[in-house]
C-alpha cells in the first residue's frame, strides 16, 4: 500500500522491486521508520533495488544505511539501495562509489545487482553531460541484462544526445 500510495503522491511510475522505508501517517505524510536497517537488509534480501524514504529524513536514513552495510559488508544489495537513495539525494559521487562496490560484488549479475548498478551509473554520466560514458555504462548493463528494455532506451537517449541517430534508432528498436 505505502509503494502505491508513494507512486501516486509523486507520480512517479511504479516500479515492481521498490521499497519505501517510511511509515503512512493518517494524515498521508511519510514519516520515517524505526528499525531502517533491519529493514533495508530484509529488503535487499528481497532483491529489492530501489529506496524511497520520506522527504527530509534523508540523513537520517543513509546513517541508518550505513549501519546496514556495516552489519552486512558482502551484501552488494546494500550498496546498490544506498546508491539509489545518495542519487534521489544529489549525491552522485557518493551514489557512484556505491555502486561501483555493488558491480564488484557481483560482477557477474548472478543476483541481479550489476546490471541495474550499471544502469545507474550510465543515468549520472548522462544527466552530468558525460555522453560516451554513458554509452559505455549502459552498454555494461546491456550486456549483463540483454531482456530489460529500459537499458536499450536508456543508452538510445545517450546515442542521441551525442547526436548519433542511427545508434538510437537501432536501440530503441531492440528496446522493443
């Protein structure tokens, strides 16, 4: 219910492996939770690669990531959830280094984790003007994830601001 209700309230596009670490208060607001790191690593547990927390308890939360990481240091989950929330932050340096120690817990994407940590990384180089790294971030995530669609639009956005049309075009038709 809070993942629906978060999804409306911001109009944000439901995504099917988001977690919301806050509590729906009878007035509607989000306030935050009490046990977020138990909580994010059961999360993580679950495969669950995207965080939402309730607006102004962002420091609040990342410490509580931080205890969560600390508690479980191999679990590239963890890294990948923090990253996601240092990037709704701003915090794109903070959000890269966590997501490079996601990649290198599992390089190979037997958990799922590489491939969105990559694409993570491909969506700061570009929204930062860096179009060729972009690219080859992208082409990271394609290559450990071929089936998700996203990728394919993702790195034909970044072929097209480069200003390579017959690039984007090819993959927003393998997006397809």
């Amino acid at each position: 219910v809070a993942v629906r209700y978060l999804a409306a309230w911001t109009g944000t596009p439901l995504q099917p492996a988001a977690t919301v670490l806050a509590n729906v208060a009878p007035d509607g607001t989000l306030a935050p939770i009490a046990s977020l790191p138990e909580l994010a690593r059961a999360a993580a547990g679950a495969g669950h690669t995207r965080l939402a927390v309730a607006r102004g308890q962002g420091k609040i939360a990342m410490a509580d990531l931080d205890e969560a990481v600390d508690l479980d240091p191999r679990r590239a989950e963890l890294y990948l959830l923090r990253g996601s929330a240092w990037i709704g932050m701003g915090e794109n340096d903070r959000a890269s280094e966590d997501l490079d120690s996601a990649i290198a817990l599992d390089p190979d994407n037997r958990r799922k984790v590489a491939a969105i940590a990559w694409g993570l990384k491909g969506q700061i180089d570009f929204l930062a003007g860096r179009l060729t790294a972009a690219v080859e971030d992208y082409d990271q995530a394609v290559r450990l994830s071929s089936e998700w669609a996203s990728f394919y639009v993702a790195r034909g956005a970044a072929w097209n601001a480069r200003g390579d049309l017959e690039n984007a075009v090819r993959n927003y038709t393998q997006a397809t």
